[in-house]
C-alpha cells in the first residue's frame, strides 16, 4: 500500500503535471522505475486507494462481470446514465466487447491513470477486477456556477458573459468566440494534491513561441502543494515578485482575453478560478476597457484619457494637497488661498495627519462595503458620507478642501478598469502623501522618482513593462495610449513580438 | 541583458543627462563671461560640443566595439590604465554626488531654509543607487519617463514671448564681458553628460554604427533648447538684470502664472529634481562601470553603493551654494578636460596597438 502511495507522489513529482494534448491523462507514460503491480489497475488495489471515501459510488453487474467505480456528484447524471448505465443494463454479455469499443470508452492501463480518472469526475470501468481490462467513460460533469456577469468588470456596450470557476466553461467561452483550429490549448497540472488543470491557450502562428515555452516552462516549475486561483499563478511565475505593480494582465472577460489572443498574447486559465491571466502586459493596458473597442474611437480616446488623469489624480492629489499645505503656500492661487487659509483655520492637526486620518477613513470604508453584503453596504455607504461628508468639518478634524481632494483620489481610483492595478495605485498613494508630509514637492518627487525606477526595470516574461513609451514605439499608442479608428489599427502592437503583425487587412 | 538601447533611447538619455540645474543660470553665465548678446556664445559653444562627440565617435570607432576600459588596457600597461579608471571614475562620482548636493541646497534656498539637507539627500542617494542598479537599458527607460514628464517646461516660456524687447538685444556684441576663457568653461559645463556615448559601446547593438548619431541628434536638442532660451532670456530681462539673477530663467518663470498654480518656476524647479537625479545617476553608473572593470569580482551594486556613500561624506566638506558651485566648477574643467584628452588619448594609443600588430585595422 505504501508503495503505490509513494510510486504516486514519486509520478507527480517527476511528471511535473505534464499533459500536453487533447486526451485527458496522457501524463502517465511508462519507463518511469514503476513496479508492475503499479502498472496494473486492478478493481480491488484502486478501491483500496480510495478507503475511507464515502462519496466514491461502487456499482456492480455481475452477469457482465463490471463493476464502476466513480465520484457521484463529479460526474453529470445524464452522461452518466446515457453513456453508461443504460447500455450496461441492456447489453447481452457476448457483447459487451462491442460495447465497450464504442468512441465514449477509453482503455485505462496503469494503476495512476485508474486513479486519477475517478478524481476528474470520470467513471472507471472495471472488467472482472481488470483482469480482463479497465476503461473510462467521459461523464464528468462537476458542479459549478454558469455563465454569468462578471461583477468586477462590467460593461455597458458589448458582451455581458464572463467567465465562472470551470476551466472547461472558460475554454469554451474563448474557442466559441475564436473557431481557429490554430487556437491551441495546452493543459497543464499544478499542485501536487489539487492536481488544478491550467491551460495555456495562445494562437499558433500569431503568439510568439518563445514567450510560449517560457509560460510553459515556469508554469511547470511551480511547486506547491494546492493551487486556489489564477492571481496565485501569477504571483508565483511574474519576472518581479516584489514590485507593487500587477505584471500579468488578468481579466473576467471572454471578449477582452479574444481581443488579446488575436494580438499575440498568451492566456492562461486555471480551474476554479473566474479570472484569466494574459501575458506579456504592459502599464497602459490597465487603463484600457472592453467598452473602448465598441464605442466610437474618438469617445474611446476621451476615456483613456480621462483614466491616464485619473491615474495621475489618484496617486498624486492628496499628497500635492499635503505639500502645499504644509510647505509651498506660493503655489496657491491667490483666490483659492483664502478660502484654503479659512478652511484650515479650524483644523488643530498638520495637514499630513489630517490628509492620513481621512484616507484611513476612506479605505476603511470601501474595504467594509466590499465584504459585507450589499444590503448592509449600503448603510456603510450612507453612515461614511455623513460621517466623512460633514461631521468631520463640521467637528474640526478636517477641512472641507481636503474632502473634495481625498474624495477626488478615491473616485479616481475607480475609474481606473482594473481592481489590481487600482489596489496597487491606492497603496502608492499612501508612500507619496507620507514623503509630501516631511519634504513636500521635493518628497513628492522623490516618491516619483522611485515609482519610475520600479517601473523601468520591470519585465513581464522578459519584455518591458512600460511600452509603448520605453521602449517607445509610436505605432502602438494607437492601440495602448489613443485608441486608434479601426481602420488605422492595422498591426499587432510591438510587446507581443509576433512574426505576423499585419491584424487588419482593410483599405479605406 | 538581452535588450539593446535603441537611438531613441540612446538621444532621450544624452539629452536628459545633459540637461541639469545649470541651465537656469546659463543666461546670467553668458551676461557675465560674454557681455551684451552673449547668448551667441551658446552657438560656438555648441559647435565645440559636437566637435567634442565628434572625436568620441572617431574613439569609439577606432576601438572596434571594444568598450573604453578594454581599448586602454590595448596599450597601456594594466596599473596605469587601472589608475586611471579609479581616477576617472573618482571624479565623476564626486561630480555626481556634488550635482545632487547642488540641487538640493538650492531647493533649500527656495522651500526649507530651515531643513537639514543631510537627510534629504541620503534620500536622494537611495534613490540614485535603485536607479544606478537597474542598468543602463532600464536608465534609459526611466530617462524617457523623466524626458516626457518635463519636456512641456520649456514651451511655457513661450507664453513670456510678449514680454521680449527687441530693444534688449542690442546691436553690440560682446561688450562688458571679459573672461572668456572661463566663461567657456562655465557654459559647457552645462553641456557635460554627453561623456556617456564613451560607455554605451557594449550596450548598443553589435555591428550597428548607427547609434551614435542618436549622441549628436540627443546633443543637438539640448543645444537648441539652451540657446531657445538663452535668447529668450536676453530679450526678457535687461543686460543689467541678468548680471545680477542668480537664476535668470527661474525668475521669468516666476512671471508665469497658470489658473491652478501660481507660481510656475516652483513647480518647474520641482520637476527638474527628475532631470538632477538622472545627470548624477547617468555619472554614477559611469564610474561604477570604470571601477567594476578594475575590480571585477565585486558586484556592480556594492561598487555603487561604495561610490554613493563614500562620495556623501566628501560631498559633506563644501556646505554652501557657493562653495558647491565652486567644487563643481572644478569638476566640471577636470571633466571637459577628460572629454577631450580621453578620445585623444583613445585615438593615439589605438593608432600605436594598431602599428605595434595587436590590434587589425578594420
């Protein structure tokens, strides 16, 4: 018993979860040192594996000599009775051999394979203690969530589905949408206990295949024990670990992960998780939105514009506010100066407490709505604008500038499309308001100066991060920066370092 | 490191390492040293400059894509060239570290006379090191980001256009001048940072040539920018005034006023902290790659490190503007010297490996 645990573990460990290709375990190859009982998948050794799993569904006939052995509520009832009960139950002994060569069976020749079936939710096969053979039938129907609107992401023009927790479902949503025999889907197995199917999906010919093999590659070097979610993925395979900045581009969209593939970008979809990871990224694709490719160009161009200001609202307004205020009077307007001087006349605490203790407050607040159900968030909402819109000033803990500023940089956060991008922006502005608070503009530079060393040296799988504008290439600020008339966009953009860069053939 | 700079990086990187704080005192330098319309100094100076890149470009094309400490080591013998690398590379880290020094007395002067520039500049260091580290490649990034976060500066001037009287620019040339010897020195210090082309050779493509007309196109934009607003200068304030300006361009920004902010030349000053901290970046990785090469076995960031901190200390002696700017002066004739002796130096002794057999002519 311990042998064939340990020849188990000793298979994934080795194996390291390799399953390129459409059939479902093809990891499991021979030559590996295994001893022939392992290779041998007999009923009685796989039931033993199993000891102490109540929700394992044996099923015997013994006039056919089967028996089924299967997770009962990882299979789909229908493809289970469809495909297997009902013919089993009506097929004469002398033809079960017919039956079983029938396309939904597959043969299942060693132990692990055996095992590893039952644990994807298909049901196993068992001819006279697989003496006589073991089989598979592809009946897995594991439960989940349907295709609904992701929450995280809307849209207001285009598509409304987004992705669920079933990397299945999730690959169907990209191929329903790409019909390309060229969409290629390699799976991949991660953790050597959740075994969680990862598939690296890109577009032959399109994506480049260095960027390809380096995803597989560091994908395949992952060691831990249980992956839960595609942003876990991410941290444990991105170029920098220690950089505030999301590297790889995560999306719940279906159209927005298309949009990316057809440029030359690599998606990866991990099981259980509603999020699909693009990579190579860069900086300026966070600002971007599905919504900016449906509306008219020039609309769409405002709005990335408005989210490039924004970016600069959310990190900078409240610490420049900090600055002036404690140290650069003479940048003030005059007029604005006496209703600032009046405003903080009342305010017992140096402006950097003041602008620290309101955007604690702010955070505190978003973070309680984002956990607490939305009846109840509602009531925070109200409970944080009385409480942050007047009894604040009105009790002298804040003047009412620095709430149009803190309120300013909250909202502008949220204007920027993507929540990781965002959170990370959110944490900057904390740096930068703490350096104004002691150096003014010259820490807020400072600040700056840092944020721009982090940003130029960081690479997602080798390529900068900060294209279009270092390395800068004009061609692509039609599609990163502006977003372009359809009819300009004509090239695949530089990062995806494609062989095939012509993305539109049309003349106008 | 897999990337090359490309010539757009490799001009935005000469340009914005060029650029400095000395810019806002180059039409007061020019009043001082060269008189009534002495901004037409900045053209011959200007000339000189690319003179200069010029003998680096013949340098570096005589080596062969050999970078500079390679080229030494083909003719002169391996403590001499050592030496003079440490020298060399003594000198523009004390330069950069007096750079850094520079600015922030002067923000001083400005925001916080009442501050201790000690810690604002430990700051700053930190900061120099995290970018010194990074790499050339990504410097140049980062000067790319610097370059578009400051290049709408200098078209605010423009806005000043009715203010300049062509009265100012009067028809005499060059009178109340005098020390044009040192006025050369002090103008083309604000030039210095194009020094860099001599150590970009193993970042650049293989076999392109190209690249260095990126030096001359990156030179050529500073330069047009100094005398853009040199003349600028000269027609705004009178030939009296900017005598007496210690920073006659901070003082027209002062002029400026926008709707949301009042004073402009604040905010610009501000900015061009950016500008400040690339030029002692930019000298920091040059030294630290002349030391590296000396002692190879020790990491390129300790080597920087050394160099930040060490150079703080020394930097510590002068503790006034005035006493900086006269270090700096300094530096800056010990550094326009190197830029001209060095290709010179190149050029003989790649002449004379080449004569004795070591090196085949292309």
């Amino acid at each position: 018993m311990a042998r064939w645990v340990s020849a188990l573990f000793r298979k994934n460990r080795s194996g390291k979860n390799d399953s390129r290709g459409n059939k479902g375990n093809e990891s499991v190859t021979d030559g590996q040192g295994r001893t022939p009982e392992d290779r041998r998948p007999f009923f009685s050794l796989v039931r033993q594996q199993f000891h102490d799993c109540h929700d394992l569904v044996h099923r015997s006939y013994p006039h056919l000599g089967v028996d089924l052995l299967y997770f009962g509520h990882l299979v789909g009832p229908e493809e289970l009775d469809r495909d297997l009960v009902r013919p089993l139950e009506t097929v004469d002994p002398g033809e079960l051999d017919q039956l079983l060569a029938r396309s939904q069976f597959m043969r299942v020749e060693t132990f692990t394979e055996a095992v590893e079936s039952i644990l994807d939710g298909q049901a196993v096969l068992f001819l006279r203690d697989g003496k006589d053979g073991v089989w598979l039938a592809q009946v897995s129907n594991p439960p989940g969530r349907s295709v609904e609107e992701t929450e995280v992401e809307g849209s207001i023009t285009g598509p409304h589905d987004g992705f669920s927790e079933s990397a299945q479902l999730n690959v169907a949503l990209i191929r329903r949408r790409l019909k390309s025999a060229r969409l290629k889907a390699i799976r991949l197995r991660v953790g050597e206990l959740s075994h969680t199917d990862v598939y690296v999906i890109y577009i032959e010919d399109i994506a480049n295949p260095a960027f390809v093999e380096e995803l597989i590659s560091r994908i395949r070097d992952v060691s831990i024990e249980v992956l839960h979610e595609a942003h876990e993925l991410v941290q444990l395979i991105e170029d920098h670990p220690n950089s505030v900045f999301p590297q790889f581009y995560t999306t719940e969209r279906p159209d927005i992960t298309v949009n990316k593939l057809s440029q030359g970008r690599i998606a990866v979809v991990v099981d259980g998780s509603p999020t699909v990871v693009t990579a190579p990224a860069s900086l300026m694709e966070y600002f971007n939105a599905a919504d900016d490719y449906y509306m008219r160009w020039i609309s769409a161009t405002g709005l990335r514009i408005l989210r490039f200001i924004a970016f600069i609202i959310t990190v900078s307004f409240t610490a420049f506010y900090v600055s002036i205020t404690t140290f650069h009077y003479e940048l003030i307007p005059r007029t604005l100066l006496v209703n600032l001087a009046e405003s903080r006349a009342r305010v017992p605490f140096p402006p950097l407490y003041e602008a620290l203790f309101m955007e604690f407050t702010i955070e505190m607040l978003r973070e309680a709505g984002a956990r607490l159900p939305s009846k109840i968030g509602q009531t925070i909402g109200i409970v944080g604008g009385i409480v942050i819109g007047q009894a604040a000033v009105q009790a002298g803990f804040t003047s009412n500038i620095l709430i149009i500023t803190v309120a300013s940089s909250a909202i502008a956060s949220f204007v920027i499309p993507s929540y990781m991008m965002s959170t990370s922006l959110r944490l900057l502005r904390f740096g930068l308001i703490l350096l104004a608070g002691i150096w003014g503009n010259l820490g807020l530079m400072l600040g700056f100066g840092f944020i721009i060393a982090d940003l130029s040296h960081l690479t997602v799988l080798k390529s900068s991060y900060m294209t279009p504008l270092a390395p800068f290439n004009l061609r692509d600020w039609k599609q990163l920066v502006i977003r372009g008339p359809y009819w300009s966009l004509r090239e695949r953009t530089s990062q995806s370092r494609t062989r095939n860069r012509i993305f539109s053939k049309m003349k106008r | 490191m897999n990337e090359k700079l490309n010539p757009f990086h490799i001009a935005i990187l000469i340009h914005v390492v060029q650029v400095g704080v000395t810019v806002f005192s180059l039409p007061r330098l020019c009043a001082v040293y060269y008189g009534t319309n002495g901004w037409i100094w900045i053209v011959i100076i200007g000339i000189a400059v690319t003179a200069n890149i010029a003998l680096i470009h013949a340098a570096v094309k005589m080596g062969g894509g050999r970078p500079l400490p390679e080229m030494l080591g083909l003719f002169l013998p391996k403590p001499v060239s050592g030496i003079l690398q440490l020298a060399i590379g003594c000198m523009y880290a004390l330069s950069a570290c007096l750079t850094s020094k520079q600015y922030v007395l002067m923000f001083e002067l400005q925001s916080f006379p009442a501050t201790n520039p000690y810690v604002f500049r430990a700051g700053i260091d930190v900061l120099i090191l995290c970018l010194v580290v990074i790499g050339i490649y990504n410097l140049g990034k980062a000067a790319t980001i610097v370059f578009f976060a400051t290049i709408p500066f200098p078209f605010f001037y423009l806005s000043l256009l009715h203010d300049v009287k062509l009265v100012r620019y009067t028809p005499f040339f060059l009178k109340d001048g005098g020390h044009w010897v040192e006025g050369f020195f002090q103008v083309f210090a604000a030039f210095l940072g194009f020094e860099l082309c001599l150590f970009l050779v193993p970042y650049v493509q293989r076999g392109d040539t190209r690249w260095f007309y990126a030096v001359y196109a990156g030179n050529t934009f500073s330069w047009f920018i100094y005398l853009a607003l040199t003349v600028l200068a000269f027609g705004f304030s009178s030939f009296g005034q900017l005598k007496d300006l210690l920073f006659p361009l901070l003082e027209m920004a002062g002029h400026l006023t926008l709707p949301v902010v009042e004073r402009v030349d604040t905010l610009m000053f501000t900015f061009f902290f950016l500008m400040a901290v690339m030029t002692a970046t930019a000298y920091f990785w040059m030294a630290t790659e002349l030391v590296t090469y000396v002692f190879p076995n020790i990491r390129k960031g300790w080597v920087a490190a050394f160099l930040i901190a060490s150079t703080y200390f020394v930097s510590s002696i002068p503790n006034e503007l005035s006493r900086v700017s006269a270090w700096l002066q300094l530096m800056a004739k010990l550094a326009i010297g190197t830029s001209f002796l060095l290709p010179v130096l190149l050029l003989i002794g790649m002449l004379a490996a080449r004569a004795l057999g070591r090196v085949k002519a292309p």
